[in-house]
C-alpha cells in the first residue's frame, strides 16, 4: 500500500493507474477505522481494481463546539488494517494541505442539508459537499463508497455528483453493527459501559416502528411517537430527532405510501449517534 499525503503525489499515483488501465474505488473516511469501515474497502475491492481510501479529519465539517479536536485519530493503525485489506492507495492529507486557504466557495443542497442531521449540525452538510467534491478532484474515482448508516449524507452525495456532473458513481453500503445491534461508528468509542450498554435502544427503536409499519402503521406522525417514546424509555439517552421521512426529499410524507427512511439522533452523555433504517411498507392490496 502507498501512503501518500499531498495532493500532486496523489495525482502522480492517479495518472500512474490511468495509464495502465485500472479503474479506481474509492472509500473516504475520517479514520479511527471499524468494521463497517472495512465493510466499505470490501465493497470497493469488487468495485475496482485500485483502492484508494482517504483519511481525513475534515475540520470544515464540525461546527463551533463540537468534536473535532477529541475525534479519535490513529493512522498506524489504521494503514495496518487497510494493508491487510489490500488497499493501494492511502491518501491522507493534513489539514494545511487540504485548505491551503480559506474557501470561499459553498456548496448548498437547498433545504435538503437543513432537516435531520443538519438541522441541529448547521453547516455540517456543507463541509461534508465541500471536502467530497475536493477528494472527488483529486481521486478522480470510477466508483465512491459510502455507508447507510450516513443516510442523508449519502443522499446529498448524490445530489452533488448528480448536480455537479462528477462522473462517479456512488454506492452505499449497509450499515453493519454490532452483535446488540449498535451501529458502528468511531464515536463509540467515546461511550461509558453505562451509555455503551444503553446505546442498542436506537436500533431497537428503529425496529419497533418499522415491524409498526409492516404491521399497517401508515401515520408517520404516529410511527415518529413510537421512535421517540422508546428512545425516551432510556434514562441516559436524550432525543435530537426521530423522523419518518420521504427517502427522496426527506419530507414527513402526509401517509406512509412509499418507501420511507426512519432516522434518529440522539445524545448518550456527551456523545451524539445517529441511525437509520429504510423501510418498504408491503403494497396494500387493491379493493
Ligand atoms: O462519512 C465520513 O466519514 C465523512 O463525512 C466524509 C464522507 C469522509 C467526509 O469528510
């Protein structure tokens, strides 16, 4: 694997994968890798014949007060797990090389990078816009992979190859998790055993209102009490949002007709998780 940490080093490997014909996979990343990291790197390993995966802590995407200085870092460890994976390349720039200045450029998703996660994170969304369509440039990937636990991340990351014409084409892979049913992700490791122990309620809220769902349920407001009430039963967990929503326009649809994302945040102590699970209500029989 080359690690590779400025920007013309990385197109002088890109130019060398061109010439010899390889498409290239791409998974970016902030590090502190996990399962469900790897479960990205496999997905790109079938996808291209290079594998490229980013590490990069991208400060444009916190906001004021939140977790940028204290998110885990740890690149050795990291490069040997992805040499185990038979990755090609690591890109992993700092934070000089990435925003040598300022950027003045924005990138908006009208409305779409408001709700859910960006309504209690402003400007997160831009960021995440800002920092792929950079990588995106530099990479210049056949293929990106990105994970359904970021659900509305990957939706705008659509949006912006879509919107942007970036000739990439994006996956997303299932959420993987623990054997609780948590979902992976490197803020766990900021959990105590107590909120560690209290932090499956999410998933099993999730499960709650979609077993509603399939049973009939088809109030969004109705399957959004549910989510709420049981994250709610935990006395550790305190509630940012539960959602029923349009996968598409990530609106509360007026009835669940449609496919629908159930999506949740809350905070556990200190440390904010998210989680999602799409769900397909059956087709209700014509009369
Ligand atoms: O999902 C993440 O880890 C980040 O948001 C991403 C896509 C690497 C951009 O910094």
């Amino acid at each position: 694997m080359e690690t590779l940490s400025t920007i013309a080093a990385a197109r002088r490997r890109r130019e060398a994968d061109r010439r010899e014909g390889r498409t290239v996979a791409f998974v970016p990343t902030m590090g502190f890798l996990h399962e469900g990291h790897l479960a990205l790197v496999r997905r790109a390993r079938k996808l291209g014949e290079a594998v490229w995966v980013s590490i990069f802590v991208n400060p444009t995407q916190f906001g004021p007060g939140e977790d940028f200085e204290r998110y885990p870092r740890d690149l050795e460890r990291d490069a040997a797990l992805l040499e185990v994976e038979g990755v090609d390349v690591l890109f992993a720039p700092t934070v000089e090389e990435m925003y040598p200045t300022k950027p003045v450029v924005q990138v908006g998703f009208s409305g779409l990078d408001a709700v859910l996660c960006g309504a209690s994170r402003p400007g997160h969304f831009a960021g995440v816009g800002l920092v792929v369509a950079r990588l995106f440039n530099i990479v210049e990937p056949h293929v990106a992979v990105f994970g359904q636990k970021d659900a509305q991340q990957a939706l705008l990351i659509r949006r912006l190859v879509e919107d942007l014409s970036f000739p990439v084409r994006i996956e997303v892979a299932p959420t993987v998790r623990e054997p609780d049913g948590l979902a992976m992700s490197s803020r766990n490791a900021y959990l105590s055993p107590e909120e560690r122990a209290a932090a499956p309620v999410l998933y099993r809220a999730l499960r709650a209102a979609r077993a509603a769902i399939l049973a009939g349920e088809r109030d969004p407001l109705a399957v959004e009490a549910l989510l709420r009430g049981r994250v709610e039963s935990e006395p550790l967990a305190r509630l940012d949002y539960a959602a029923c929503v349009d996968r598409q326009s990530l609106k509360r649809p007026e009835r669940i007709d449609g496919p629908v994302l159930l999506a949740l945040a809350a905070h556990l102590g200190s440390t904010r998780l998210i989680d999602n699970i799409p769900v397909d209500p059956p087709l209700e029989a014509s009369p």
